[in-house]
C-alpha cells in the first residue's frame, strides 16, 4: 500500500509540474490549466502536504529505496511551485503599495458579470454591424465623465465584446463609462480594416459624448492581447491617414491614454513565432509585404505626441513573448512618451482572466493608478 501511494503521488505531481512549465503550442486546455496554475498555485500546498505525509509514511515502510527520497523531493518541488507565484505577486504588490486580498482569492474563478447599460449599433460596414456594449456609473455627475473603450483579444479572429464585463464593475465604480466595441475578425483578412473598425468607434463615441454624459477629450484605449495591438495600433496612428477609420467620415480620433496588456507590438518581430496567424490577419506572408507588417505595428507609430501608455505583460507567457512589451517600452522611452511597463515575473498570457487571481488583482491596481493620474475621473 505505501509503495502504490508514492507511486500515485510522485506520478500527480509530475503531472502538475508538467502543466505548470507547459510550453508554447499546447492544447488550450493545459494552456487554460497552466493559467490556473499560476494564479492560484497556493492550492498546489495542497497535494504537496499530502505527498509529504505519504513520505513520511514511507521513510518507516518496506518500500524501494528510491521512492524513500523520490517522494520528499517530488512533495519540496510541488511546494516551491505553490509558493513562488504568490511571493513574487505579494512582493510586487508591496514594491508598488498595491493591496491584495487572500479573500478575493479564494472566490469562484469567474463571479457574475455585470449586464451592460446599453447595447447600441455604432456602425454597418461590410459583411457585418458592429455594436458597442456601454456601462455606465450609478447615479448623476455634475460634469461629462472619462470612458474607456475596451477591446478584446481572441488573435484577431476570435473572441466578443461581451470579455468587458469582466471589467465593468471595476471601471463604473471609479466613475468611468466603459464601451466595448467590435471590430471585424479574420477571416477574409482584417489587417486594415480592425484597426479602423475601432478609429470609427472612436469616432462614434465623440459624436454621442454627450448621450452618455462623457466627456470626448479624455477617453481611454484598453486592449488585451490582439486588443491591445488594436488599442496601440489605433491610439497611436490617431493621425495617420493610411489607417482610415472604416466609417468613411473623417474626425478626430485621438485619445488621452491607451492600456494595453500582453500585446504584440511589432508584427515584424512576431512573425518569427505567429506566422500563421500574422499572414491570416494581414492576407500576406512578411515575405514581400515588410512595409505592410511595419505600418500594421504599433511600434512604428510611436512619436512625441503618443498617449500616455500602460503595458502589462507576463514574463511566462507563451503566446506573447514578454519581449513584445520590452520592446514597446523602450520605444516609447526613446520618444519621450510617460509610459509605465509591469512584468509578472510568474505569469503566463491572460493572467487577469481569474476574478480573484493576484494577476487580475495587480493589474487593477496599476489601472487604477495610471487613470488616476493620467485620466482621472475626479
């Protein structure tokens, strides 16, 4: 008997200790797992105290010798796994005064998510319309509010509007409106046409400002993944008229500030890892269409007159390298841009997916404090 339950117990945690270190090009299942892991790696104590136990049980049984120290080793690794996520996100917590909570943590990994206010069509453009869920704060204000305008990720050919919602509690109680707008997805290629998907977006906003009592010269882009690229893309290119907004009427598109997490920035340096996907979105290979790649990457647009920016990202994460946001930051430092980089040392991509997570309770502290003092509501 003591010899099948180490067996079972140092075979469970190579198991998580395989899901946790799973590489890029896993199933999205084990990716999805290994984004639990991460964020919640505290419940890993869990098999390991018991597989300490089942060593100690051992350490006095008639078991192979093996097992008498491949055990405790297999109980320690399992054990520095459920502790190094949480130490590295309280340190980081600490090192810029941001609160976390073990109650939150240990709610459901997704809570009830707010229905929007409004649902309203902003634009028809071809093959499809396109809509904008609006959250709105409780109660009056005596002056036009800031909003911010959400973008999903989903790589450019998945993913829905309705990803805000996660949010929406979080922005409204602060005193912002939040809309979450569409843009078309790939396929046919949707390189040109996302991006001014969300400029039409933009411009819609600014023409109803006042429907919704917000105020068009402080409105936020906030993108997660391909909606960060978008988010970048579109911020970042407000002026630039070889990226035309999909309604065909010309306005100002400029916005105050962008949040962009986890997002690839320079689509020419991505294509070394996501060529596939890259060629479906813009309906080329990088082979021959360079320029195209360069005027779709954000990083190419960045100048004096950038927004200020807020970058997250994942130092694990596998679909996104964390150099895409390096990379970005520095771009942004060379121009003069007020911009701000935080990098989960343990976190893997979509780590603020898991309402109680200390991913997703970081990353609302840095958004807290970056709209505070760029876009404040107050």
């Amino acid at each position: 008997m003591p010899t099948v339950l180490a067996l079972l117990h140092i075979m469970g945690c190579v198991l998580l200790a395989a899901v946790f270190f799973a590489p890029a090009g896993v199933p999205t299942l084990v990716h999805l797992l290994k984004g639990i892991l991460r964020e919640y790696s505290l419940v890993m104590l869990v098999p390991a105290l018991l597989t300490a136990l089942v060593a100690f049980w051992c350490a006095h049984a008639d078991v192979w010798k093996w097992l008498r120290w491949g055990t405790p080793a297999s109980a320690l690794l399992i054990g520095v796994l459920a502790v190094w996520p949480a130490a590295s996100a309280w340190r980081m917590a600490r090192a810029n005064d941001l609160p976390l909570d073990l109650r939150a943590y240990l709610r459901p990994l997704v809570g009830a998510r707010p229905p929007p206010s409004h649902t309203v069509r902003f634009a028809e453009v071809p093959g499809r319309e396109l809509h904008a869920d609006i959250f709105l704060p409780q109660g009056a204000s005596p002056a036009p509010r800031p909003a911010v305008l959400y973008l999903h990720g989903g790589g450019w050919r998945g993913g829905e509007r309705a990803y805000a919602r996660a949010w929406a509690d979080f922005f409204t109680a602060k005193g912002y409106v939040l809309i979450s707008l569409d843009y078309r997805l790939f396929p046919p290629a949707t390189g040109m046409t996302a991006p001014g998907d969300v400029k039409c977006g933009i411009r819609w906003v600014k023409d109803h400002a006042a429907t919704y009592g917000i105020d068009p010269s402080r409105l936020v882009l906030f993108g997660e993944s391909a909606g960060g690229h978008l988010a970048m893309l579109a911020g970042y290119s407000a002026d630039d008229t070889r990226i035309p907004s999909s309604c065909g009427s010309p306005g100002d598109t400029s916005i105050a500030a962008v949040i962009s997490f986890y997002a690839p920035g320079d689509l020419v340096a991505d294509a070394a890892s996501n060529a596939a996907t890259l060629e479906g979105f813009t309906g080329a290979p990088l082979d021959g269409h360079r320029a195209l790649y360069e005027l779709l990457s954000p990083i190419h647009h960045v100048g004096p007159r950038t927004p200020p920016t807020l970058l997250l990202h994942g130092g694990a994460d596998s679909v996104v390298p964390p150099e895409a946001s390096l990379a970005m930051a520095a771009r942004l430092s060379q121009a003069g841009v007020p911009h701000a980089l935080f990098m989960l040392p343990y976190a893997e991509h979509g780590f603020d997916i898991w309402d109680g997570g200390f991913g997703r309770q970081l990353a609302r502290g840095w958004v807290g404090h970056f709209l505070q003092q760029h876009v404040s509501a107050e």
